[in-house]
C-alpha cells in the first residue's frame, strides 16, 4: 500500500545552519547548488528532510521545473531522476543567552494517506494500527475507507495492524514507481489484486494478463498493454 500525493502547503524559504549539500552524483549548475540523483525509495519530502530543506523550496525551484512537469507529483519520484539542490541559506535567531529556545521546523511533518479496500469495496469505519519511524499510530478508517496521518518527511516504512493483530501489512512510504514507468504500472496492479509477478520493470507475458483482467472488470478495450486509458484507470484507482 502507498501514499497518496502529498497536499498542498504553503511553506516559507530555507533557513538552516546545516553545510551546503553534496550530490551523490551528477555536476554543480551555474545558478549555485548541485545535482543530486535519485535512489529508490526517495521523494522530493525525503530528499528535503535529510538535506535540510522544505520540500516545497525544492519541488517548486525553477531548476526542477523539467522534473515537475515529468513526474506530477514530488511523493512519487523514479531511481535515476535528477533533482536540483539549491545552497543552504543560513537565517540567524536573536535570543537570550543561557536559555533553552525552541524551533519548530516547517513543512514537518507531512500528509501519509491510505485507502483500504476489500472485494473494491471500502473498509470504512474500521479500527486500525500504524506502526510508522517506532511510533504506534491508532485511528479509524472513514466512510471511504481512507485514513490520513502525518509521518516525518524521510520516514521508510512501517506496518499495518488491522483486526487487532489478526491482519499486518508491510507499509513502504515513496517506493511507488510513477504511473508512466512499467514498474509504477505493476506496482499497482499487484497492489489492486491483478497478480502481474515480481516488479521488474519488464512488461512480460504475466504483466499482460494481468492487463487483461484489469481491463476486461473495469470495461476497457481488453488489449493487454498499458495504454493511456488503463494508465489514467489505475491512477485513478491507485494514485
């Protein structure tokens, strides 16, 4: 299971003492800061959360603005993009001396949203567990089947516990693959009940007739490729 798209936030510009950051990969840009690439797993909130930033400074840069336009979506991000790193501006904070002081950093901690669904229908109403970064999170699902929470912007994953404990599902936070990838199409077609095999990004024999049935239920023409229609179909289903 995966999130949704992060929500929208208004957030101010960086402010850290943090060192300016080092790309793991890629060349330096004239407009000052560095490239970094992608690794599997990581979204424009992870990146942010680990190099000091707001993700919004980062997904909205005008040297991302490529990025922006190809993925949609700074949650679901592919191993291999490329996202710019601005310089780590530095803010100072008058204060008393010999005082504690708190600061609260902004954009902290960010929308993890899920649906949960049986037989296509919603598990509305249900009492749930969410293990997420060692913390246990209760709550309860909503008419719609959906729950939302909050989670630090470079959390991994966690666990589902439903049925106080008789159901447990592994959560993986950023790992879903965009829709325009092979492997975001199988990742969500296993995640619907469409077995496709294992998500290697190969659109064989197993990933057709996966198609075909996710095609033929939700009354598409049955071709067994991942055209436009059944892309927009599983999105819609599995954002």
């Amino acid at each position: 299971m995966d999130p949704a798209a992060l929500d929208n936030q208004e957030h101010q510009g960086d402010q850290s003492s943090s060192p300016v950051p080092q790309a793991n990969s890629g060349s330096g840009s004239s407009a000052g800061g560095a490239s970094y690439v992608v690794a599997q797993g990581e979204s424009i909130p992870s990146i942010a959360k680990d190099r000091g930033f707001f993700w919004r400074t980062l997904w909205n840069h005008p040297e991302n603005a490529a990025l922006r336009q190809k993925r949609n979506d700074p949650n679901i991000l592919y191993a291999g993009d490329v996202v710019f790193l601005p310089d780590l501006r530095v803010k100072q904070e008058p204060g008393a001396t010999e005082a504690r002081h708190r600061f609260a950093r902004k954009g902290e901690p960010v929308p993890f949203r899920l649906r949960l669904l049986f037989m296509d229908e919603p598990r509305a109403n249900e009492d749930y567990v969410l293990e997420i970064d060692g913390r246990l999170i209760q709550g309860t699902t909503d008419a719609d089947g959906r729950l939302e929470v909050r989670v630090p912007g470079n959390v991994d994953g966690g666990k589902l516990i439903l049925k106080g404990g008789q159901e447990v599902y592994p959560v993986r936070i950023g790992h879903l693959d965009p829709i325009d990838e092979v492997s975001g199409v199988q990742q969500r077609l296993n995640n619907l009940g469409f077995a496709c095999g294992s998500v290697d990004g190969q659109a064989g024999e197993p990933m057709q007739a996966a198609l075909r049935e996710f095609q033929a239920k939700y009354e598409l023409e049955v071709t067994g490729e991942a055209d436009k229609a059944t892309r927009r179909k599983l999105q819609e289903l599995h954002p």
